[in-house]
C-alpha cells in the first residue's frame, strides 16, 4: 500500500522514468527506441521513385565557374578534369517531405601519370548536400534534383 501511494505523488513521466532506470538503466532504454524505430513495418516507411536523369550543380573554384550538369543514370558525365557517374537517383513519394538523393562516383584522372582518383562514391543528398559532400580542393559538385 505504501508503494502505491508513493507513486501517486509522482506524474507519470516521473514514475516511467524510475521504472526504466531500475530495469533496464539508460542505454538500454535508449537502444530499445532506436530498435523500434527501425524495426517499423514496410507500410510505414517512405516510398522512393528511381529516376532516369540526375541533376547535377558543379562549381570550378578556382574560375568561379558554376555549370548544372543534366545527365542519364550510367552515363559518364565531365566537368573540368572530374569524371561524374551517376549509379542511381531517387525522389521520395509526392506525399511525403521533398527529397532528393543520388548515388555517385565521382573520379579525376591525374594528368602526371594518367592513374584514376576517386573522390567521391556514395549517396549525396540534396536536402544536406553538407552531409556527404566531394572534398576536392578545386571543384564542388551537389545534387540539385531528379527526374
């Protein structure tokens, strides 16, 4: 009796918070939010569309050259001394929150010794282009948008 009362003092956030220190401790419980947010069923998650055409926005730093590069998915796009190989490109679902996202490598062929780069292979971003960005010292490439 005593321990009900005890916990009728305490708001609920106070008495859950108590309850999942004791059991679990704080990582636990924090492991166990992030496993069922990924654990969500198919129904839930954002439906993508692949795409035929990447759009590409390419900056040359050192003449401040900016040029959008339109190019089909598999198709070896240049820029400069760059070579851009776009994989695939997705857009989420016009229901969802706009989103673009394209698969790229990204390869510069050193004029030296004619031995191939690469700067960049990985999902680029449009929403974040500062998340998984080409660290080049001269050229900047981001993804605009798909089509």
């Amino acid at each position: 009796m005593r321990q009900i009362f005890r916990y009728r003092r305490h708001t609920p956030r106070k008495i859950i918070r108590k309850m999942s220190h004791r059991s679990f401790g704080r990582g636990s419980v924090a492991t166990l939010l992030v496993l069922l947010g990924l654990a969500m069923p198919p129904w839930v998650s954002a439906a993508s569309i692949d795409t035929s055409i990447v759009i590409l926005q390419a900056l040359d730093k050192v003449t401040a050259r900016i040029q959008t590069i339109e190019t089909p998915i598999g198709k070896e796009t240049r820029f400069g001394r760059l070579r851009i190989l776009p994989l695939k490109c997705r857009k989420k679902s016009p229901e969802e929150a706009p989103d673009t996202a394209a698969f790229l490598q990204i390869m510069e062929t050193d004029l030296r010794n004619g031995n191939t780069v690469t700067w960049f292979s990985g999902w680029m971003f449009a929403s974040s282009p500062a998340l998984n960005a080409l660290e080049h010292p001269v050229y900047d490439v981001w993804v605009k948008d798909c089509r």
